[in-house]
C-alpha cells in the first residue's frame, strides 16, 4: 500500500466541496465556520479523505512534521469528508455546521433516536420537527438537538406524503456505527 500524504487541496475539488456543503448548510454558514481554515487532502491511499485545519495547524504540519521530522500525520484538524466521484460529507463536519445554520435536518423522536442509532432508517411518525430547506443528505437530531447521524431523504416533500408508517429517510451513517463496525 502506498503511504498517505497530505497535500493543500486544489481549488477546482475546494469549489466541489464548497458547493456540495453550500446547498445543505448555506454560504453564510460555511463561510463562517471556514473563515480561518485551510482545506488539506489525503493522496496516495485507498481513498481522498479532506480536513479542514487552522492556519496554525497547517504551518505545524508543514512545517514541522513534515519538513523537520519527515513524517506525515495520520489525521488533522477537524474530518470534512471523503472525495470521490463525488464529495461525501463528513458526520463531524455535518454536527458542526448543523450547530452554526440550524436547518438541512429533521428531528426525531426519543425512541426513533435509539433505533436511528441502531442503524435503523426514518419513518414519517417518528419526525417531530423539520429544520428547512431538505437537501439530499439530511441531519437527523434527537429531542436534545444532538445530532445522531445522517441519512438520504427518499421522500422529496415530506408534508405532502400520507402514509405515517413510511420510510421517509434510509440511514447513511449514525454514531453507532462508530461502535457496531466503524474502522
């Protein structure tokens, strides 16, 4: 296997990145929480995973870790999301702006909350509150307004549809899934 290397991320896949957490979060939003931070990417492994780091962060990395000791981190800063054919957000980016622009989310119920954990999927009855607009990829909070995980919206309009037993959102990933199998 190849080693990962970090390197600043290209402006033409930060625009993608950008445009995908834009529509689900806001410009405003995004442009709050990446005010001060630098987009890094992962080449070389299995996957392009993206980090947004402090400019601190960066100069240490840079700087130090990789020019005084030659070595390059595992992590940094805070997980953005994995860039493919398409960029996938992170749940840890997703928790933060979530916590910034309060909308792209639906929450639910207690009970909903512990099966959502479980890996379960989303049905109608079980949504209490609806934080609008919906993109695709949608929040999905308890009662507390914790974020438990995120999952892909089947349903486009979700007070138009009638059947409360209805999956209405499939999970994509919880924060049990960090317990159940998360490597």
């Amino acid at each position: 296997m190849d080693s990962i290397v970090f390197a600043p991320m290209p402006s033409k896949i930060q625009d993608k990145v950008f445009a995908t957490l834009v529509q689900m979060f806001g410009p405003r939003n995004v442009r709050l929480f990446f005010k001060n931070r630098k987009l890094l990417i992962t080449k070389g492994g299995p996957r392009h995973e993206v980090f947004a780091v402090t400019n601190e962060q960066f100069n240490f990395i840079f700087n130090k870790i990789k020019a005084e000791l030659g070595r390059e981190p595992y992590c940094a800063g805070v997980f953005v999301g994995i860039y493919g054919k398409k960029f996938k957000p992170s749940l840890d980016i997703c928790e933060k702006l979530f916590k910034i622009a309060k909308r792209n989310a639906i929450m639910i119920n207690e009970q909903a909350a512990i099966l959502f954990s479980y890996g379960r999927d989303v049905m109608l009855k079980s949504i209490t509150k609806v934080y609008e607009p919906l993109h695709e990829i949608v929040v999905v909070v308890d009662p507390q307004e914790n974020v438990v995980g995120l999952c892909k919206l089947i349903v486009r309009n979700l007070n138009k549809t009638l059947c409360n037993e209805c999956i209405v959102c499939e999970n994509i990933i919880d924060k049990g899934w960090y317990l159940r199998k998360g490597h």
